[in-house]
C-alpha cells in the first residue's frame, strides 16, 4: 500500500508538471481570479456569506483541472505511465490528488482575499468553515472530471456535456451534500450534515471516482456490460 502511495504522488507530479509546461492550468486558474476580484471588490458583505459563491465555482472550476490533467497525456504516454506506477490504481489517485492540490491553492486564495476585503468580520468557526467548504467543493469537482475524462469516455463532447449536466444538477441542490450543503451552509446558515460530514462524502466521492477508473481501466465493467447483455440475450429467446 505504502508503493502505491508513493507511486501516486510521483503520478500526480507528473502530470501537475506536464499541466504546468503546457499552461492548461491558465484557463480556469484566471477565470477564478477574475471571479474573486469581482467578488471581493467593494464591499463584499460580512463573512461568511461570500464564500458560498467562491466555494461553489471552485465545484466546475476542480472538474475543469481534473479533466486537463487526465488528459494531458496522449495514449501512448499513458500506457508508459501506468506501466511505471504499476497499475491504473497510482494514476487514478495521481490526477485525483494533483487536481485536489491545484483547488486547494485556490481555495486558499480565496478565503484569504475574502478576510483581507471584509476585515474584521470573520471569526475562527467561519474561517475553518470557509476552508472546508472550499476544500469539499473543489476535491468534488476533481471527482467529477476524473470520471468524465478518458478511460470512461473516450471523446471529448459526451465527456464535457455529462459533465456538465452533473455540476449543474448536483451544484444547484443546496440540500444535497456535499457541494450543495456545504455552499449553503456558508451562504444561508442552512443545517446539512456539518463541515466534517460534507468533507467525509466528498472523501467517499472521491475513493468512488478512483474505484470507477480504475475499474473501467481494468475492462471490469466492460465484462460487465458482455454479461449483462448476454443475459438479455437468453430472456429474449
């Protein structure tokens, strides 16, 4: 276990250094900053209520840099990658962890441009609740652009459409955790299952994602699929 570990640290490296040399990370890293100097301009409001939408953004915006790093390597490139860490296992972990790394620093940025443009509003409980929703909304939105990126989807248009129907649909539910919960706790003051839980099941979201690329990696489900349709393929006779 200790192996893979490493293996998906030395993963996620990799590709956080091939999304840097190719500057993918640019794109979505300065729409978030444009969005937080829109924000935060003026006068933003008391926290915590400002960091509902922060957090919120950084749902697709994790979705966008999973997506980029899954896909920063061509075909070929993959097979040597997952070759060296020894199985598709290091590799889904490595874009998860690399991906969760980048919205991590953006959350950060976040909360602290947030306390900086309404100074003296914040307190200790909002501050760590503003980090977690930040964190739960980021590495959710890192789920989600692993599992719509290769090897479950092979092309980019049924990749980007499901995607985004899932941010939308689980984005907009402020009663469903984690993402949902965790912005309206923040902006409304909404009961969910508490900053803990929703980190919890984005953590569960997270081992899920993993589960479902490297399952997919495998060719698990596609047998899957063959039996399914075999079986389908007796009832009818």
């Amino acid at each position: 276990m200790r192996r893979r570990v490493r293996a998906a640290l030395a993963v996620a490296m990799l590709l956080g250094e091939d999304v840097g040399r190719t500057e993918k990370f640019v794109a979505p890293a300065v729409l978030y900053a444009g969005v937080l100097a829109v924000l935060f301009g003026g006068a933003p409001g008391p926290l915590p209520e400002p960091w509902a939408a922060s957090a919120l953004l950084l749902y697709p915006v994790g979705a966008w840099l999973a997506h980029a790093l899954a896909e920063t390597e061509d075909d070929d490139a993959r097979t040597v990658t997952l070759s060296a860490a020894g199985g598709p296992w290091p590799v889904a972990a490595g874009v998860l962890l690399a991906a969760t790394a980048g919205v991590a620093v953006l959350g950060l940025l976040a909360v602290v441009w947030g306390v900086i443009a309404a100074w003296g509003t914040a307190t200790t409980g909002s501050l760590l609740d503003g980090l977690l929703a930040h964190l739960v909304c980021g590495m959710t939105g890192a789920a989600v652009g692993a599992v719509f990126s290769r090897p479950v989807f092979r092309n980019e248009g049924p990749a980007l459409i499901g995607a985004l129907v899932v941010l939308v649909v689980t984005g907009t539910q402020s009663w469903l955790p984690p993402v949902g919960t965790a912005a309206a706790a923040l902006g409304s003051g909404r009961l969910g299952v508490g900053p803990l839980g929703d980190l919890v099941v984005a953590l569960l979201v997270a081992v899920a994602a993993v589960t479902l690329v490297v399952r997919v990696e495998q060719g698990g489900l596609r047998a899957a699929g063959h039996r399914i349709t075999g079986l389908l393929a007796r009832l009818r006779r």
